[in-house]
C-alpha cells in the first residue's frame, strides 16, 4: 500500500513528524513517501499514486496550510483516505472531516496510523485502541491516544538535507547546521492558553533515550552541529532530560542543543542549570507571556514576575541564556501594561534575547481552549471560526488593538529588510 505523509509547516524544523510516523509504517511493508511542503514542491505523481495521504498538523499555521492543501490533493486523488494527525487535528476535528477527512489522530498517533493502515488493507472496519483512548465517531481508530509507545528511532531518509532548513547563526558570520529531535510529547502542566491541555490533559509521554540518542547519532552524521529539542517542556521528566544530555554530551561533546522549559521547573529544579551549561546548552526557551501577575494567574502560569526575574538572575550566574517568549495582546492587555513589559525587558537586559515577533503576538484561543472556562472570557469571545482555526475577540480598549497593527506592521516591516536579498 502507497502511504504520503505531508507536512506544511514546523517552525523551519526537519519535520519528526513524518520521520517518526514512517519508521513504523515502513517496517510494516508500506511504501512511504514524505514530503515536507515548506521545503518541496507538491509531487502530483505521489499524490496520484497513493492510497493513504496523512497530513501532520502539530501547529496552527500548519493546520490552515494543510486544510488549504487538501483541496488540491482531494482533486488530484479523490479516493485516497485522508487523514490528518498530530496535535491540532482531534480539537478541529469537525472542520477537517468536512474537509473529506476519513481519520483523525491525536496525542500517540503513530499507532493509530499502523492501526489505520491494516485496516485499510483489510477493507474493513476493525476496532482498534485501548482503554485509555477517546474515541472518533466514524472511526475505529482513537480519536486521542495516550497510549505509552516504544518508538522507533525515526526514518529521515527521504526529506530534504538539513541544510535547507533553519541554521543557528552565532554572529560574525558563523552559523551551524541544526537538528531536531523529540524527547517527549505532552505536558504535566494546565496552562489555560496552551494547545496541548486539551489533547494531553495534563500528561506527558517519553521518547525512549536510545532512540533519542540514536536519532542525533544520525543527524550528526548527515551534518547537524546543533540539536533543538522539541519537548513543550524539557524538565517535565527532569530525570531522563539529565540522563539524556548527559550521554548526549559524553558521545558528542562539540554538539551544542537548545531546550524549552518552563519558568516553575527552571526554579524547582535549579540544581540542573549547570549540567545544561556543561552539556552544551545554548539557550533556554522559556514561556513567560507576561509580567503581570494578574495575567499570569489567569493563564495559570504556575510562576509570577518576581519568579521570572530570579531566573532570569540564576541563568546569568551560571552563563546560561535565557530566550523568553511573550504573548504580548491579550484582552487583559492595557497600554500601560505593554509600556511596563518594555521596561522591564531593558531593566533586565534581555533585549537581544526576544525576538522582535514576541512584542507583537496576539492570544489565539482554539478549539477546546481552557480559557473559555473563564466567564470573563466568555464575555468577551465571539464565534468561533472554523477555518480560522479560533474565536474572534476584539480588545475593549480600540487603542490596544492598533497598537497591535503597529507592531505586526514594524516587525513584518523588519524581518523583510533583515532577510531581503
């Protein structure tokens, strides 16, 4: 059976999302053929020629991307199953079945698309799953799978070199080659504005460290000088992040690496930011979204602005960066807020460390979001827009709203000049 797995869109990453997913259908005698459409054109013949086409969607940007390619996949191969998977696909679930989806896959998905496979090649409707799962209507497969899985280590072997994607450029010209890598999958934490709470609820799943280990013994063969680590956050299973970057560092110890971590666990498990520093970490991503503690409590954040700006202290006395990420447009954002987030991002020198885009995102509340338990948000949210992928909301303050604009302008104006030939 003829298996295309496309992926739209992953921040400039070399998409485990098709490399993980074809190990498995591949050792199960599919014929898979991945395509990564931010770097490839779309190969009509493959298209034409396969039986399942499954679009991995671990992102908003993805998922419109996806939704607006189906329709010409749909016209070139009208009977293929079409799937789409990955985190953003069981809360969009409606508008991706009226998109001519037959499955959809959420959570653990690369047993449900082996599940999905043998069923298509029985022509029938088998159950599938377990007790953990919730269930799709129309579907045998899971809906959202939780399941514990013992990976693969993922096959990259027909996506495009790792040097047409993003490079980590150190200045004075010098840049390296990066890689990426998923050590785990979900979140221990509730964060109301965070897309994976209502795939994952609060849990989180492990990547095997061998298959991690194998997988970067493998990108570092095809040229990686630098791994990004894709986990929402690194620390969720503190002891096997150490034990990973530890051998990671003994097998490779020119590689460098990048995390993503949280405020509360790069202050509850302080201990470890020196192994970070000594293993070859780079720098930390950590997502503050605001230093009002008003919005963080309505986010439940876990951490306050004091909390921030101690670990903001800590990083700098082992030398490790710290790169926050800010959701700078919020309905609770006023204009002097926005003024107070600027001056305390120059008090604390972190200027250089934000990327001028953060200082103009605006909340995005999808399908299933946890802010809509909030009753002052309730108030405040318009319909949802399916194909938008989100509620409409409009600021109170009309004010903060063209501030807003400006912003998006400034930086869309920016990132041009910067990276115009």
């Amino acid at each position: 059976m003829n298996v295309l797995l496309l992926s739209t869109y992953e921040l400039g990453r070399q998409p485990f999302g098709l490399a993980s997913p074809a190990a498995w259908l591949r050792r199960e005698g599919a014929r898979v053929t991945c395509l990564d459409l931010s770097r490839q054109r779309l190969a009509e013949e493959a298209v034409r020629s396969a039986d399942l086409i499954a679009f991995y969607v671990p992102m908003h940007t993805a998922t419109r991307l996806a939704a607006r390619a189906s329709e010409t996949v749909r016209r070139l191969n009208p009977n293929a199953h079409l799937c789409f998977y990955g985190l953003y696909a069981p809360v969009n679930e409606s508008y991706l079945r009226g998109l001519g989806a037959g499955t959809i896959l959420g959570g653990e998905f690369e047993q449900g698309l082996v599940d999905l496979l043998r069923r298509l090649r029985k022509g029938g409707r088998a159950a599938s799953g377990n007790g953990q799962s919730r269930r799709a209507r129309g579907q045998p497969e899971p809906l959202i799978s939780l399941a514990r899985q013992n990976f693969l280590v993922p096959d990259r072997s027909d996506l495009p070199p790792l040097a047409r994607y993003a490079q980590l450029h150190l200045g004075n010209g010098r840049q390296r080659t990066v890689g990426y890598v998923e050590a785990s999958r979900g979140c221990k934490h509730l964060c109301r504005h965070c897309p994976i709470v209502p795939v994952y609820e609060g849990k989180f799943r492990i990547v095997q460290r061998a298959v991690v280990l194998e997988d970067i013994r493998r990108q570092v063969a095809a040229g990686a000088e630098h791994i990004t680590f894709g986990d929402p956050d690194f620390f969720n299973g503190v002891g096997h992040a150490v034990a990973l970057v530890r051998a990671l560092h003994d097998e490779h110890p020119a590689l460098t690496y990048d995390v993503t971590i949280k405020i509360e666990h790069l202050l509850k498990h302080a201990e470890h930011l020196q192994t970070l520093r000594e293993t070859g970490c780079l720098f930390v991503t950590s997502a503050v979204e605001s230093v009002d503690d008003g919005v963080l409590a309505r986010l439940d954040k876990g951490h306050t602005r004091g909390d921030f700006i101690e670990v903001v202290r800590r990083f700098r006395e082992v030398g490790l960066t710290l790169s926050p990420t800010f959701v700078a447009f919020m309905p609770w954002t006023t204009l002097p807020g926005y003024l107070e987030l600027l001056r305390v991002l120059a008090e604390l020198e972190l200027v250089e460390n934000v990327a001028p885009i953060q200082l103009a995102i605006r909340l995005l509340i999808p399908a299933g979001s946890k802010l809509l338990e909030l009753s002052e948000m309730q108030e405040m949210v318009g319909e949802f827009d399916p194909a938008a992928l989100s509620y409409h909301w409009q600021h109170r303050d009309p004010r903060v709203d063209r501030l807003r604009r400006s912003e998006e302008r400034r930086v869309g104006k920016e990132c041009r000049s910067r990276w115009s030939p």
